[in-house]
C-alpha cells in the first residue's frame, strides 16, 4: 500500500513540477512517506501480542496514518 502512495505522489510531482509549490509539498509529503515507512517497519519488528484482533486494528491505524500522510487536500 505504501508503494501506491509513492507511485502517486511521484506521478503528481512529474505531473506539476512546474509549480513551485506542488513540488515542494510533493517532495515534503514523500520525504514523510519515507520516514512513515522506516517507522512503520520498526513497529512491526517490536510488536508482541497473543491476540489476532491486535493486528486487525493496528492495520486499520496504519492505513489511516498513511492516508494522514499523503493527504493532499493541506
């Protein structure tokens, strides 16, 4: 899922690179992709639990987290 947001936050900053403003909030909005990742990645690696119903809501926070993160609409 994160590979689709990068995909389409590359294909919108080519698309309006002419715009100085697009290109920044692009590049800013990938640089937290990036970073939002590397986090996600650290979670997963540490995260205990007995209960299968812990990694249905920590799915649910994780895809809502990355929508928080690729929002376009700021």
């Amino acid at each position: 899922m994160i590979v689709q947001h990068r995909i389409s936050l590359q294909q919108d900053l080519y698309a309006k690179a002419s715009d100085p403003v697009v290109f920044k909030r692009r590049m800013r909005m990938l640089s937290q992709l990036a970073l939002y990742e590397s986090q996600i990645y650290q979670k997963i690696y540490n995260f205990c639990t007995d209960d299968v119903n812990d990694y249905a809501l920590t799915m649910q926070w994780i895809m809502q987290e990355l929508y928080h993160v690729t929002d376009r609409n700021g």
